[in-house]
C-alpha cells in the first residue's frame, strides 16, 4: 500500500503510472487517433545492431506525426567505428546523407503499417515496415534491418495536472546488413501521446521537464540457449516508476513497485553501476558496455545521457548471443528517488546503499 506524506492536487496523483502489455498490429500503429486527450507526436525506432567483431550501429529516426510539434531529432546515426573507435559517435557524414523527412509518407497496407521518406527529398531515400509480426527498415546505402516481433508490445501511461504522457513500445529482433557487414541486434518502435505541442525529451514533458526521472531503460536479451528476457522500466521521484518484463515462456510482468540507484562515473554523466528492485525483492543490474557511451548527446539533444549496455537479473549466469540496453539516466536528478543531489559538482558520487543486495 502506498503512503502519502504530501496531498497532491486535484487531478495531480503524484507521478503514479499505470502499465500493461498491448497486442501489436499495423492498424494499431498506423492509427493516428487521440489517447486520453492527448495528441500523437511522432514513432521513434531506434535500437543497436552489432556485427562480428563486436563493433556496436545505433540508429534513431522520428517519424513525425501530422500536425505534431516536432523535437531537434531527425535522423541520427552512430557507430563505434566512427572517429577513434572508442565509444558510440555520432557519424556526421552517413547521418547527413540520409533524407532527413520531417513529416513522412504513410499508409497502411493490410496489416502492415509503413512509413517513407518523399520522392525527390534530398539525401538518400528510406523506408520502414512494421506490423504484429514483422519489421524492416532500409535506409538507401547505409544499412537493411528485418526481423520479427518480440513477445508482446508494451505501454504505460502518465496523467498529469496540465500535460500527460501515453507510450507504447514494441520490440524486434533484427538482422541485416550495415555498412556492408552483416549485424545482429534489436530495434524499438515506440510512440508517444503528449499534450498539444509536447514534444518528448523537448516540451511539455511530464517527466523531463520536470526533472523527475532517474533510470529509464529499454531492454531485451536473447541467450545462447533461444531464451530471453526483455522489458521496459523507470524509476524516478514522488510515486513514478513503472516496470514491464516478458520472456519466451509467454510470462507478461508489470509492476509499479520499483526501486533503483546509479552510479556515476566520477565527473561523468555516464553509469558505473545501476539497479533496479521489483516488488521488493527482484534485483536487476545493469552490465555497461565499454563502448556504450553516446558522448556526442552530452551538451545536446536529447539533454539525458544516453547509454547502451546489457541488463540481467542477479545471479543469472545465461550466455547472451545478442542484446540492446538503450536507455538513460539524468546525474542532475540524483540517484534514486527522492535522493537529489546537494549540489551540480557532487551529483554521480552516490552510493548504492539504499536498495540493498536482494537475491
């Protein structure tokens, strides 16, 4: 049972979240229709492939909903072979070749929804599929993505006095070719629901622009042996925080009750250790992958630090054969809820005492 030592407003409960699963189809993600009384901003796919030796691709394109208040991303693209091949980069050059499509072709063909750049657009032309079963994503010269859905999509939504939140996710497991190499990873397509002109990461956002997030991931796993684990969660103060699990036995989990606490790098934004607890007694930690830090969004847009790496369950010892743990935490919302920083220089030196070692 929760407890409420401070009485909110009317119409304002404290950041409380509601999350389920949701059946995916191209209907459903071509419908253009309100939620909640909240308009349709845009589907952002993006996600990790990885090739043989390791070397990680990280894309992210905005598909802009008609009418919608766009936020400064349009196409991004990244590659830990871009500059010293230290950690993900953003690829000026392959990210401007590319058509930059603010507002995109789109139809619905069956059940399968699409989305295209325009005929004549300057930079090289994409495309991009997905229906309750399949996904592909071309983008002309640069890399060729296909795959299936991953168990069931997911969403979570977020009233609020003034604006509100809907997301929905859907993940898929892909494999193509980027820069020629063949690659192996998972792609998200979520969408967002916000009040008129929100833009997420930008304006009216509930969460950002309030400062209220600690954690937020998206993640999946498949392992050597054809198991998986895959999910979504935040963490942040007040009441938020919402996670949603599912693996190969069809087993759907959702739950509000989560905690979390990070550790940043001293003087970085980027994670040296994170966690999360479910219901109390489920510990999650994340694994960074050394070259996961997305260095070129610190100072820009999105204005979260953006990290990819692996997270499993405590204790779980599953050799994985392919991952994505895109997500991001923000050092000057603190460490875990409701612990703040004292002050910008000493955020990212916390400890990690407060959620415990549960098995």
């Amino acid at each position: 049972m929760k407890n409420f030592t401070n009485v909110p407003e009317r119409a304002d409960f404290d950041y409380q979240c509601l999350v389920g699963p949701q059946q995916v189809t191209g209907a459903g993600l071509a419908d253009l229709r309100d939620h909640f009384g909240l308009k349709l901003t845009k589907h952002m796919p993006f996600g990790c492939v990885r090739d043989a030796e390791g070397a990680i691709y990280a894309m992210v394109r905005a598909l802009n909903a008609p009418g919608s208040s766009p936020n400064p991303t349009k196409f991004i693209y990244q590659s830990t072979r871009s500059g010293d091949g230290g950690q993900l980069r953003i690829d000026r050059e392959r990210s401007a070749a590319q058509a930059p499509t603010m507002f995109p072709q789109r139809w619905l063909d069956g059940d399968t929804a699409g989305w295209a750049s325009h005929d004549g657009e300057p930079g090289n032309p994409w495309r991009l599929t997905a229906s309750g079963t399949r996904f592909t994503w071309q983008e002309e010269g640069l890399f060729a993505l296909e795959g299936r859905l991953l168990g069931k999509g997911m969403q979570w939504y977020l009233p609020g006095r003034d604006w509100g939140t809907f997301y929905v996710s859907q993940l898929y497991d892909v494999a193509g070719t980027c820069e020629g190499r063949p690659v192996k990873g998972f792609i998200a397509l979520d969408q967002a629901w916000m009040a008129e002109g929100g833009a997420i990461h930008f304006q009216k956002d509930l969460v950002v622009n309030h400062g209220m997030h600690v954690i937020w991931w998206t993640f999946a796993t498949v392992y050597t042996d054809g198991t998986w684990d895959a999910g979504s969660f935040m963490v942040g103060h007040g009441k938020l925080g919402y996670a949603i699990f599912q693996n190969e036995k069809g087993q759907v989990r959702c739950t509000t009750d989560i905690e979390g606490e990070v550790l940043h790098k001293p003087g970085s934004y980027f994670v040296e250790r994170a966690q999360i607890v479910l219901d109390g007694v489920e510990t999650w930690e994340f694994v960074p992958d050394p070259q996961g830090e997305m260095i070129d969004f610190v100072g820009g847009f999105p204005i979260t630090a953006q990290q990819e790496g692996r997270w499993r369950r405590r204790g779980d010892t599953r050799e994985p054969d392919r991952s994505v743990g895109w997500g991001e935490t923000d050092r000057r919302n603190g460490s875990a809820r409701d612990v703040r920083p004292a002050a910008p220089d000493e955020a990212g030196q916390e400890s990690m005492a407060a959620t415990g070692e549960q098995a």
